[in-house]
C-alpha cells in the first residue's frame, strides 16, 4: 500500500509561518510524523512539496498506476485551482483533502475549495493529526 502526501505553498515554512495559526512543528516535523505513522500502520508514506502549482498537477499525474491513495493538502490553490481538481479527477486515486487550521473560522475566501469536489474527504482544524487520520481513513474506509 502506497500513499501520497502531498503540500503545497508554504507548508515548508511551517513553525515560522504564523505559529498561532499553524503551530510551531516544522516541515520535517510533519514528515517524520507522517512517516512514523505510516511505518506503524504497515505502509509506505512518500511526501512531496511544492510552492508551484504544475509541480502539484505533475505529482498528481504521476501517481497514476503507482500510489493507492493520496492525502492533498493544497494549501492556497485549494481557493484558487481547478487545474488541481481536473489533476485528481484525471488520476481517479482515492483523495482526502487535509488543512491544518480549520478553514470554517477563517476568511471567505477561504471557504471555497475546488478541490474538494474531487476528494472523498476533508479534514480541517487538526493540525498534523489530520494527516494521520486522512492515512487511517484511507486505510481503513476505503483501501
Ligand atoms: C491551509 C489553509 C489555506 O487557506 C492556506 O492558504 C494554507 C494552509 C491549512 O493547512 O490550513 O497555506 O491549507
């Protein structure tokens, strides 16, 4: 079993970036987390970053046939990106949406998400946790 955890914009700036906000575990926090827990549930974790969106539509795409299921968290694109929703419909792969700040408290536009659209799930407001729960509902729901 394969999952792909994908961030996009400035989630690499993670416990410098508005700690109030996202906390103040960093990136390579969030990885080793992630791939503690994936390591514990018996699968393969791999994460990827990018603050540009064709690299997130060309991650997406290439996990065509590879990955079984994918956690998405678009961090700014998902206000903004239909190119990342058509990327997710294209692939047909299993697809939770994950936030770490709950979106429902914050700005307007912040409460669109094209992405969602194309998710079988959205989870906000659990910080990393969220990650873990995006692997155990794949896990467990859907895979
Ligand atoms: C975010 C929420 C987005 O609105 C924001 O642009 C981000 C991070 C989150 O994880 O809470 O960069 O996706």
């Amino acid at each position: 079993m394969r999952i792909l955890v994908i961030n996009g914009p400035n989630i690499n700036m993670l416990g410098i970036r508005e700690p109030e906000i996202y906390g103040t575990q960093t990136y390579d926090d969030l990885c080793r987390i992630v791939k503690a827990h994936a390591a514990r549930r018996g699968i393969e974790a791999e994460l990827y970053q990018s603050n540009h969106e064709g690299n997130l539509v060309d991650k997406i795409q290439a996990a065509y046939g590879k990955m079984d299921g994918i956690v998405l968290n678009p961090a700014a694109y998902t206000h903004t990106s239909i190119a990342i929703l058509d990327a997710v419909k294209a692939v047909g792969i299993p697809t939770v949406e994950v936030h770490l700040s709950d979106l429902s408290g914050r700005e307007s536009f912040r409460q669109i998400s094209y992405v969602r659209a194309a998710c079988i799930k959205t989870i906000t407001g659990h910080g990393i946790g969220g990650y873990l729960e995006a692997i155990d509902y794949l896990m467990d729901e859907v895979l």
